[in-house]
C-alpha cells in the first residue's frame, strides 16, 4: 500500500482507491490469521433460532477465549470455523445448506433428546450431540474434541 502511494506521490496522481482498498483487505485478512495463530483463536459460529440464546452462548464461550460469533441462519463458514447449531435450525435449511453443515460436522444443542432428533442430527454427521440448557464448560470440551479430530 506504501509502495502505491508513494508511486502517486511520484506520478502526481491521487492513488487508485481500489488498489488501495484491496491492499488493506489483504493486510487484514494476514493480521486475522496471524493473531490466530498467536493467540490461537478459534472461530466459533453459533446458529440458533432463539436469538436471546444464542447471544448469551456466543457471549460465554469469548469469554472463554473463543472468538464466537452469533447468527440466528447460516454465512459462509471461515476456515477452520467449528460450527454450534441449534437442531431447530437444520429443518429450516436449503440441501445446499445442509450439505455445507454436514461437510463441518456441527456440535449439535437442541431441547429433543428424542430418537429422530438424535437420527437428524446422525444425518448431519454431528461431532456433539448437547442437551439444551448448555453446559457453557461442556460445550468447550466438546468444541476441543472437535479440534482434536481433525
């Protein structure tokens, strides 16, 4: 970004605000992986239906030095993302969705302890299955866990 500036310095032209603007998307993409890196940051989705919870869960677990993000549907998954979703959730969803969810083996937290919400959650290749109230200690083992096998 220096380096354009300077050449428009130079140039005696005002610099290019895309070229700018990329460099500084660049730079920040670097310095989210390198503080993840140094910190060891783990990304946390969050997705649940009930947006008091979801909130408070997402709160918890930055609390405990996860870098938790909270929405009520789906985004783009960020590398290495360990995906908390409320089973609720998954019924709601396109295929394409669902198949995105699969690929990232979501912690499941749900209120059914029933054998077809265990079966859904089977179908979405779950690495957790939690019962809702959340233990916020039980859902970080289960978040390690699913570092672990990676």
């Amino acid at each position: 970004m220096k380096a354009e500036v300077e050449l428009a310095e130079v140039d005696g032209v005002p610099p290019r605000a895309d070229r700018l603007l990329s460099d500084l998307r660049e730079a920040l993409t670097t310095l989210e992986k390198v503080e993840a890196a140094v910190y060891s940051l783990v990304p946390v989705l969050v997705i649940d239906d009930d947006v008091r919870l979801g909130e408070l869960t997402a709160r918890g677990l930055r609390r405990l030095g996860y870098e938790a993000d909270f929405r009520s549907s789906t985004r783009p998954l960020r590398a290495g993302e360990v995906v908390v979703l409320d089973l609720g959730v998954s019924s709601t969803l396109p295929r394409e969705e669902r198949a995105k969810l699969k690929a990232a083996r979501p912690i499941i937290v749900t209120g059914a302890a029933d054998p077809s919400s265990r079966a859904l959650a089977a179908s979405l290749d779950a690495s957790a299955y939690l019962l809702k109230p959340v233990d916020l200690e039980e859902l970080a083992a289960a978040i390690k866990t699913r570092l672990d096998s990676r």
